[in-house]
C-alpha cells in the first residue's frame, strides 16, 4: 500500500514539472548571438517573422550546396559563389519583404559540416560576421538550417531594414538597384 502511495505521489510531481525544452540548433545560435552581444553590453536581439523567413528560405536553397574545405571543414562561402543566391527575389516574396524599401538587412550563411554548435558560433563570432552582431543598429534577427548550412539575417527597426511588406518609401528606384543593395552586405563580407 505505501508502494502505491510513492508511486502516486511521484506520477502526481511528474504531471507537475514543466515539459522538457527541446532546442535546436538555430535555438541554440541563437542563445550564443544573444550571449556574445550581452558580452558588449548590447541588447539581445529579437525575433523578426519575415527575417526567419527568409533565413528558412535561403538555408533550404543552399542545403544542396557542398562546404568547402576552407577553414577546417566549416566555411561562409559555398564551393560555387556564383550560385549563392539566384532564388533571392522569389524569397523575399514569399516573405513578404519589400525590397524596394528594405536595404539594411544582412544576410549571413555559414556551412559547417553537422552544424556543430561550437562551430557554428565560431563562424559568426569570430569572422567578419561578427562585425553586425556587434553592432547596435541590429534589433532583429531570423535564423534558418538546412543539413550543413546555418543563416542568420539581421534586421533593424527603422523602415529600411525591418523587413516588414511595408509600401517603398524610396520612389524611382529599380528592383535590381534596391536588390543589390540589400545584398551588399551578403558580399562585402566575401
């Protein structure tokens, strides 16, 4: 009988307890941005639906792209640089990303084989990528995985970099102008 009542009382602090925490690997990014710009005394940043959009959209277009061998098994290019980015505008449609108006975000791939954490973090920390996280301009974030590749893109909160499907405040200027743009900071770092 007291066996039954242990057992009753153990099922009844089980139901209690809250669920276990699963992270994944963009989760745990994520935590160590967070951290390494509390190490600068720099807010954390925020998520921001359209950037995890198009962080999800851009990992699932380079998923297929090899790593190439040029920083011991993890790097922030993929073999073919040519080919980085050809589905850019599709994906900034389906996110709903104006990119007449938006031009302040960043866009940061890394491939590391297996996504391991450490290196992973290692390749935004430690890397001219780690000029953006350090920098205050930057209040959001969106972060998408796929097999070997990692993407961060950054967001401000001003018009220009909020990602939001906000109506162009900048009149006159081409698709291929704004675009271009808005890559630069995918390219600068390369």
């Amino acid at each position: 009988m007291a066996s039954l009542k242990v057992l009753g009382l153990f099922l009844f602090v089980l139901v209690l307890l809250p669920p276990p925490v699963h992270c994944n690997e963009e989760d745990d990014l994520l935590m160590g941005i967070n951290s390494f710009r509390r190490s600068a005394n720099l807010p954390a940043l925020a998520k921001n639906g359209n950037a995890d959009c198009l962080s999800d959209e851009i990992a699932d277009e380079l998923g297929d792209e090899p790593c190439s061998s040029a920083t011991n098994g993890a790097s922030i290019v993929p073999s073919n640089s040519t080919t980085l980015l050809p589905d850019l505008p599709k994906h900034l449609k389906k996110c709903k990303i104006n990119p007449n108006s938006t031009a302040e975000g960043i866009i940061m791939p890394v491939c590391v084989p297996k996504l391991v954490s450490t290196l992973v973090l290692t390749n935004y920390t430690h890397t001219p990528y780690a000029k953006y996280l350090n920098s205050s301009k930057y209040s959001g974030v969106g972060v998408g995985a796929e097999d070997d590749w990692m993407v961060v893109v950054l967001s401000t909160d001003t018009v220009g970099g909020s990602f939001a499907g906000a109506v162009s405040l900048v009149s006159g200027v081409g698709l291929a102008q704004c675009l271009a743009s808005l890559l630069l900071g995918l390219f600068v770092v390369f």
